[in-house]
C-alpha cells in the first residue's frame, strides 16, 4: 500500500454459506492452531441447502449469514433428530449447561448472554462454560420460525434497552455496557491487498466507552516459520450511526489504535460504529499456498461479545484449500461452539455460537491456492520491499548524502579552495588566536588595551607600580563574561588595582574569563562558517525522517516522534562531549548520557527498524564529528588565519600614517597582539593614549 494503492475500488463482499461442525479441540496457541489445521482438522465439508440464495446475488447471500447469526436456539438432544441434516450442527456442552437452557421463559439471548455477564460481574474474570458432557445440537430455522420465536419474547426481570441490531434484528439486551454486534466484511483482493469493513453494535453507559470505541488493530503479523512483518494500513472511513465521523489511527507500542480525532463524552445509549480499512502484508505466501489470519475481535477489548461472526470474500475460482476458527485466549484457542459456512464459489461465513469474554478472539486461518492472486511483479516486490525496508534506505540515503557532502567539502578545503569568512567582528584576543593559537599573557594584555580603547579603564604608571583605573560602570558594550571579568579586577566598589602579586588571583580569575569569551567567539566564528554544511546535513536527516514518516500509520506523530528522539539524543552527544575537571562527575554524566541515549533508541525502534535508529544515531554522531573537525584550524579557518595574518602585514605597510593619528588608539590592541610593538615607536601624535611600553612591562609583571 503506502499511499500506493489509493486509487482502488473496492467491490462488495459476497457469501455462498453452508455450515459444518468444528472439532473440539484444545489448542494453546495460533501457531498450534496451524499445525492442526494442517494435519488433524479435516477440510469442513461443502453442503449444499437448498435455501441458500443464488451465487449472483451478492447481497442475499451477505444477508443469509446474518440471518444465521440470529437464528440460533439451542434444544435438547433427542435420539430421533437427524444431526446429519443441512441445517443442525453437534456441539456439546455441559450439563450445567443444559439444565440452564430448560428455564423455558426466557429467550436464548437473554439466559446466555445474562448468564455471561453476570459472572464476568461477580467473578471478575472468565469461567470454563464449555466441557464435554452431554450433547445438544443447534437447530437452524427457517425465517418464519425464528420471527415466531422473536415474538415469544418477554422483557427479563433486569435493566434492558431495546437495540436494533445492524442486521435488522430487534432484541432487549441487558443495560450492562457490552458490544452486542460485531461483523466483519473481509474482501481478499487478487493482488493481495485486504479490505476491511466492520459492523460494531455497542451499548454505552459512560463506563468503558466514556470517550468513544477504540478499535486496535495489530501493527505486526508473523508467518508460520516465526517471521514477523509490519502492516501496512489506511483508515478509509469510520462512523457511527451512519454519520461519518473524523477518527485517527495512532501507533501504540506493537498496536495500531483507531480513537476518535476528537475528544468527547459519549452519552450512553446504543452506537453502531463501522470502520472500513485497508491492510496489505496480512497475507502470507508461501511455496505452495498463500494463508490468510486474522482476530476477527482482536483479544483486546474489556467487553463482553455477544454476537459475532465475520464474512471473507477470495479472489479467484479455486476454493480454499482449508479453512477453520478457534475461539479463546491466547493460551486456550478452542474449534467448538463455532462453524463455518461454505459456498460453492469462494466465500466463507464464520461466525461464534456463544458470547467471547473480554479478552477472548476469534481467530479465522484460511489456506489459499497461489494460482488465486495475480503474478508479484516487480511493482509488488518493490512495495513490499520499501513498506518493510523503507525506513533503513531512507536513512542510508541521507547519511550517504552527508558522508559524500562532507568528504568533497574537505577536500575542497584541503586543497586551499575555500574561501569562507566571517563577518564577525574579530577582537585582539581573537586576531592572536586566529594567528598562534593561543591565549597567553599578551592575549589578556591585549584585551585590557581593548577596554581602554572603550574608555572603561586606564592603564597608568605610579613610580614603580603599574595602576588599573575603573573610569565607568557602563559596561554596556561589553559581554557577560567580559563584565564578570571586570569585576573580578574590580571587586564591590573598588575602582583600582595595582599589578603586584598581591592582586595576582584577581588578575588570573580575570584572564581565565578573558579566555572564556574569546574561545566563544572563536566558536561563533566556526559555526557561522560552519552554518552551510549544518543546514544540510540537518536538512537531510529531518528530510530522511520525513520520508521515514511517510511510510508510517500516522505520519505526523511518527515525525514529532522521531524529530523529538533526534533532538534528545543529539543533546546527550553534545552533553557527553562536554569536559569535567572532575573525572567521577565527567564519567557519571557519560554514563548519564548513555543511559538516556539507549532508552531513545529503543523508544524509537517500536515505531522504525532498530536497524534505521541506529542510523539516525550515527548521522547525528557524524554531524558533530564533521563540524568539530571543520571548525579546527586546519579546516575552515584557514582562511580566517590567512585574513588575519594578511591583516598583520596591513598594519606594518601603514605603520607610518597609523603613528600619526588617533588611528593608531584603534590598532593599538591589534598591533599588541601581532607582536608588532616593536615597530611603532611613540611619537608626539600618540603620545597621550600610547601604552605599548607600559602594557609590555605588565605582561612582564603577571
């Protein structure tokens, strides 16, 4: 599917019905279930009644199976009854059973269905109501008989409401909050893709269904030999009592959950829901035969079911090679109390002749000749391929296109191509870092001499000693590491500090804030250089999450899923890399930061391949990697240092008009920087804000 197959048209469901009896049989799971069905549960046998309609009229035979739905009673065994008839079945139940069904004013309906919800109520779970013992057939009447019987019904002793059920029956059914109706119209189209519509009939009273029904469809299906694959769905249209109405499908865990688009409070009453959907992978193919399985109740509502059953419609003129039903747990599937009604074209009815507990499922396995479908052309193999892969290609897409990116960037740097520089304004302090790398004595001299040049202190010479005088306390030009820094030489409301060792501390406190700020604009330089190669790289991972989405159940909450996993994990890479000088506190936020990084990725392995988060971590792994190695050096500063280095030369070529004018109390920090005190000597232009020689002799000092 995939948004692939959105343009076809589905046809109805038709039902060429027969009955058969199920063995009973104890089995523990499907798979057990299959082996049965393989080995020991012969193929039910095709009966032909002669009140079955014709195979032509398609809703005539959908409405005979709920008509058989409805006309279910249960008699006790008498020796002259012919079970071998078209319309009897044998199935046994117990003698509690029995003795329940003699109470003779009250209908089928209401001593089965009451009996059942009264222990569900008392009991708190569900009891064993079916065991050998002795036998009772069910007895399919005709029309006239079942509306006589209908008539004969008289309102219980209980709180009931009167449902019309979806297949025109009328009957009072207990107030107790249940579904009273579920059918399933399952259509198996020729190219494998699967159709589902579903009747649902329930009785609200503000409990269970406050906010609406769920429906949970199961996100994967698993094959005979243990493969498992997800599903791939489309909600084509949900209502409820014939108004259509917005739902959402949403990816819980290994669920997929139909829930109403909106909230609201459900008024108890009585609500027909039907939801059409369409599911491709639902179908198994193997060598021989291809097998389709499904939980007609999907084990998964805390309801009562009392009336099941379910139609499925095969491609093809070849009948099925088996079919059969197990009802129950998990752990305690069962073939009684259930049949099975064949046409002789390729439709089939099933249906439950006793209610399902919460939790219980009906579980339907068809076995169907290959020669049924159409041939799997490359179209189909490429669907099913990206609909269980896509995810993994499209991740490796995207971290191809960043590896490649980076790789031609690098050499492109490598072989002195790039020219990239940044607008940024770049201090003395920076100038020095861009030219030797470092930040020593003279980067923090030179950064005093910028203050200066603000006009926030002055740098004086008392006799021996060498003043720093606080001239302001706007410090609006400058930024917060540089104010900290400030008032680390100027503690309280002191306003000057003299160079002696003393003052020492004051002065490397200040000088290591000095660095701080001057680091950060080196970084600010490398990201803003670094910003190109950012914005792709982080465009193609969100695009490749986007594309990931695409193929999801709900796109828009698998890509907030994923893009919030990428941004937590991304944070913890960032937090990981981060340096401690405390070794337990650098080691306790590493194992911190791991911790949360495989919980994110397990988070997002429920809704992609495990295989795909892996990806993701890698290409956020490879954005830092990159943009680290870039912002070296010897990546895209290079040109920066050749700017800077080129700015140096500037300032000697001009060392002669900078000396005669107050240019040179602009440079003065740059040329102090440089290393290129020596060859501007004070002259009587500059005499009043030269400070080469004393700031030289406090770098001599500190």
């Amino acid at each position: 599917m995939n948004k692939l197959f959105l343009a076809i048209y589905f046809s109805l469901i038709t039902l060429i019905p027969a009955e058969t009896a199920a063995r009973a049989v104890e089995v523990s799971d499907i798979e057990e279930a299959r082996k049965q069905e393989r080995e020991h549960v012969p193929a039910p046998e095709t009966i032909k009644d002669p009140r079955i309609p014709s195979a032509d009229d398609f809703k005539a035979l959908e409405e005979f199976i709920k008509e058989r739905l409805k006309t279910v009673v249960i008699t006790e065994l008498d020796e002259n009854e012919d079970l071998n008839a078209t319309n009897s079945m044998d199935v046994q139940h117990s003698a509690e059973y029995i003795k329940r069904q003699q109470d003779a004013k009250k209908s089928i309906f209401q001593k089965i269905y009451d009996n059942a919800i009264d222990r569900i109520s008392e009991n708190g779970g569900r009891e064993d109501i079916v065991n050998p013992g002795e036998g009772v057939y069910y007895y399919m009447r005709d029309d006239v008989e079942a509306r006589k019987e209908q008539q004969k019904w008289e309102a219980p002793d209980f709180d009931v409401v009167n449902v019309l059920l979806p297949n025109g029956e009328k009957i009072l059914a207990p107030a107790k909050e249940h579904i009273a109706y579920l059918f399933s119209k399952i259509e198996i189209l020729p190219n494998g893709l699967t159709n589902m519509t579903e009747t649902i009939t329930v009785v609200a009273n503000g409990d269970k269904l406050k906010h609406g029904l769920t429906r949970v469809i199961p996100k994967y299906t698993t094959s005979r030999s243990g493969v498992r694959s997800k599903l791939d769905f489309d909600l084509i249209s949900a209502s409820v009592n014939g108004q259509e109405i917005p739902y959402k499908a949403e990816e819980i865990g290994n669920r997929i959950l139909l829930t109403p688009a909106e909230d609201h409070i459900l008024e108890p009453g009585v609500y027909t829901y039907e939801f059409n959907y369409l599911l491709d992978r639902q179908l198994w193919h193997y060598d021989d035969f291809n097998e389709f399985y499904w939980d007609i109740a999907g084990s998964s509502w805390d309801l009562v079911i009392v009336r099941i059953g379910a139609s499925v419609s095969i491609p093809g003129r070849e009948v099925p090679l088996s079919q059969n039903v197990f009802l129950g747990y998990p752990n305690q599937l069962r073939t009684e109390n259930s049949f099975i009604a064949k046409g002789e074209n390729n439709t089939l009815g099933f249906a439950s002749t006793v209610p399902l507990f919460p939790g219980e499922g009906m579980h339907v396995i068809i076995s169907i000749p290959k020669g049924n479908f159409e041939e799997n052309g490359f179209n189909r193999w490429f669907s099913d391929f990206i609909g269980e892969y896509g995810d993994i290609v499209f991740i490796l897409a995207g971290l191809a296109a960043i590896l490649i990116s980076y790789i031609l960037s690098w050499r492109h740097i490598s072989a002195g191509k790039s020219d990239l520089k940044s607008s940024l304004r770049k201090t003395a302090p920076v100038m020095r870092m861009l030219t030797k790398g470092v930040f020593d004595k003279t980067s923090f001299a030179a950064w005093l001499l910028e203050l200066y040049r603000k006009n926030i202190i002055d740098i004086a010479e008392s006799g021996d000693d060498i003043l720093l005088i606080k001239k302001t306390d706007f410090l609006g030009s400058l930024s917060k590491n540089e104010k900290k820094a400030l008032n680390n030489l100027f503690p309280g409301k002191e306003s000057v500090l003299t160079v002696n060792p003393q003052n020492m501390l004051k002065i490397r406190r200040a000088s290591k804030l000095a660095e701080k700020e001057t680091a950060n604009k080196i970084k600010k330089i490398s990201l803003f250089l670094n910003s190109g190669y950012l914005f792709f790289s982080v465009g193609m991972l969100l695009l490749s999450e986007l594309a990931v989405a695409a193929l999801g159940i709900n796109p828009g909450q698998l890509f907030v899923i994923l893009v919030s996993c990428t941004i937590t994990m991304a944070f913890y890479v960032w937090i990981s890399k981060l340096s401690f000088k405390n070794p337990i506190l650098k080691y306790a936020v590493r194992i911190l930061a791991a911790v949360i990084i495989l919980f994110t990725l397990m988070v997002m392995a429920v809704y992609i391949h495990p295989v795909s988060a892996l990806l993701i971590l890698g290409m956020i792994y490879i954005i830092f990697a990159y943009t680290a190695i870039f912002a070296k050096r010897s990546g895209l500063l290079k040109a920066n240092i050749k700017e800077a280095a080129d700015y140096r030369d500037y300032l000697l070529r001009n060392r002669e008009n900078l000396v005669l004018g107050r240019d040179f109390l602009s440079q003065q920090a740059n040329i102090l920087a440089f290393d290129i005190a020596d060859d501007f000597k004070i002259t009587p232009n500059i005499r009043d804000f030269y400070k080469l020689d004393i700031i030289r002799d406090l770098i001599r000092r500190i």
